[in-house]
C-alpha cells in the first residue's frame, strides 16, 4: 500500500511511549522528566523509565549542571536530544539541482552539497548516496537513522514509492518520501510553530509555486498534501507551455521584480480567502529573496481579501538551506514514529558497512 502523502510533524498521544517523550523533549529544547509528564499525560514513573530507555540508547542525554536551583532527584534533572551521537541523511531533487544533507536529531542541519542535474534527467540516487558516504566521512562515529527523500513529484514525472525504495537499497536505512513544498511546511512548523493551533497556510514560491497546510488538533499536527498554483489564473496575455495564458509561474517570470511581489502578495491573498486559515506562512526566494520587497508583497497580500477579518501573514526565516532544511526534517519522520527501531537499524547497517 502507498503511503499518505500527508506528513504527520506532531504525533501526540496516538504515538508509542518512548515517540511520544523523544517529541515532547525535541519540541522543548531542554525539559525534566516532570515537564514531559505534564505535557504529555504520562506518569512520572513512566517518563522516567522511558528516559533511562532512551539515555541508554544514546537518545538523549541528561544535563544535571543546569538542574534547577533546590531540586531533588532525578525528576527535576533536564534532559535533551543527544545531538552528537546520531544522524539523519536528507536527499532533495530539484529541477536543476540536487541536494544532500546530513541532520542531527534536532532537526539541524550539520552539512549539505548541492549537486548539479540535467533538466529532465532521470535522478541518480546512486551518485547522491556516494555524496552521503562522502559527507559521512567527516563525521566518523556518527550512525545514520534514517533517510529523507524530497522532491516536487509531480513536476518531475516521478513515483515517490520507486525512489524511497531505492534509497533504501542504497543506504540500507529506513526512508520516508514528502512532496517539496509539504516538506517545507513541515520544516517550518516543526522549528517555528510550537502551540499554534488551528490551520496554518504555508505558500511557497521559487521554481514551483504552490500551498500546503499545516492542521493541529491539538493531540496531533499534520501537513496536508501540496497543492500547485502553476496555473493559477493571473488574466495576463502571457503563453504559458501547457497551451494557455495567464497562469501564475509563467507570467511571473516576466514580471519586473516589485511587480512580480505585487502579483504574488495578491495570489497569498486571493489563497488566504479561500481557506480562511489562522495564519499564513510565505516561504521560497520569490517570496524572500530581495527584503526590500517584503512591504510591496504584504500590502498586496492586506488588499487582496474580501475577508472582514485580517489573517496575519508572516515570512520564513529558512533562507538558501531550505532544501537541506526540509530532507532532513522528512528524515526525522521514522525516528519520530519509533526511536528504538530506528537505533537498532542503525547499528545493524553499521555492522555490516
């Protein structure tokens, strides 16, 4: 069976033990044992023998020197992802560009190498997994966990499931597949976006343009599939190659630069009223790559509505790393969904490299 193609960026309480503490750890940055019971509804007693779990695995890891002033025992000591141990490997296929990236297991980007690719050009997993191994090198003892396959598959023609399995054959990892902008949501909500509940419209726009939403219900956040806005009506007389005039990227790329910023704050608008979210994210260089635009777009964005209310709109602070960014945060997604298979898959494909 396929997978969904919908990216699940907080598990919540449907999730196993030891996902659900790894996440309430990874969302908090640094939190006691007591924090993590409260936030998640688990006992304390629970929480702590999960935690002795994941401190063994070299999951996380306690920080006894910044335990608070006056507390006793275990309970009150922080504990924090293990950012030194393990890694994530992060793929991305773009129309021009492929990217490689190696994550630790806070979402961080440590490494990336941008690999040029034919337009049109099959992509060669194989040459990318050889960049992996070589970014690998620079990091020895680090263990791999697991994969994250990105890609605009649609626009490349591709089949997610044939390429997850390939990247598996390669690397030997478990692999999870997102479509580009949905993984891009994903990044931004997972490092950005902690308690903000509602629908969250995320809009991107570089060499694909297009939206995907980010729903929290509050014991679980997904990002929904991407939706393209290639042809989105723009009533310009530009040709565009499917045969048609007036849709949006063709007729953006004609566009002088505030004019460009002008039609695209006017398309988040005309985006925002018809899904009336809680708040919209703009993200991609067409959105942020000239910082003096950045008032041209928004105006644009504030007037194009026949909403009463305003929905406040917002930019990404993931400039050129977004590719990279989004892979490794795909990546995470096994080890979220279940941290101790993922180690014993790790040290099974270190055995036997």
């Amino acid at each position: 069976m396929a997978r969904s193609p919908i990216i699940t960026v907080s598990r919540g309480r449907f999730s196993s033990t030891p996902s659900q503490v790894l996440e309430q750890v990874r969302a908090a940055g640094r939190a006691s044992r007591d924090e993590v019971a409260a936030a998640s509804g688990l006992s304390i007693a629970t929480v702590g023998r999960t935690v002795a779990q994941l401190v063994e695995l070299g999951l996380v890891r306690e920080r006894p020197d910044l335990a608070r002033p006056g507390a006793t025992g275990r309970p009150g000591v922080p504990i924090e992802i293990d950012a030194d141990r393990y890694l994530t490997i992060g793929f991305h296929v773009g129309r021009r560009i492929a990217t490689v990236a190696l994550g630790d297991l806070t979402g961080r980007v440590l490494t990336s190498q941008t690999v040029r690719r034919p337009l049109g050009a099959e992509p060669d997993l194989e040459e990318l997994s050889r960049v992996a191994a070589a970014l690998l090198g620079a990091h020895p003892g680090r263990v791999p966990l697991a994969a994250g396959l990105v890609a605009p598959w649609r626009e490349l023609d591709l089949v997610p499931t044939d390429r997850e399995t390939e990247v598996h054959e390669l690397t030997g990892l478990p692999v999870r597949t997102g479509d580009h902008i949905s993984a891009v949501a994903a990044s931004e909500f997972l490092h950005r976006r902690h308690g903000t509940g509602g629908l969250t419209l995320y809009l991107y726009a570089r060499d694909t343009i297009g939206w995907a939403v980010a729903v929290d219900r509050g014991v679980q956040t997904d990002v929904t599939r991407a939706a393209s806005l290639t042809h989105f009506p723009t009533a310009s007389d530009v040709p565009c190659p499917c045969g048609r005039t007036g849709c949006l990227a063709a007729t953006v790329s004609t566009l002088p630069d505030a004019a460009r910023a002008r039609l695209l704050g006017q398309v988040a608008g005309s985006v925002r009223d018809m899904l009336s979210p809680d708040r919209v994210v703009l993200v991609g260089q067409a959105f942020t790559g000239d910082p003096g635009l950045l008032d041209e777009i928004t105006a644009a964005y504030a007037a194009h509505s026949a909403l009463a209310q305003q929905v406040p709109v917002s930019f990404t602070r993931f400039g050129a790393d977004i590719q990279a960014i989004s892979a490794c945060t795909v990546a995470l997604g096994p080890v979220l969904d279940d941290p101790l298979a993922c180690v014993e898959a790790g040290g099974m494909c270190r055995r036997g490299a």
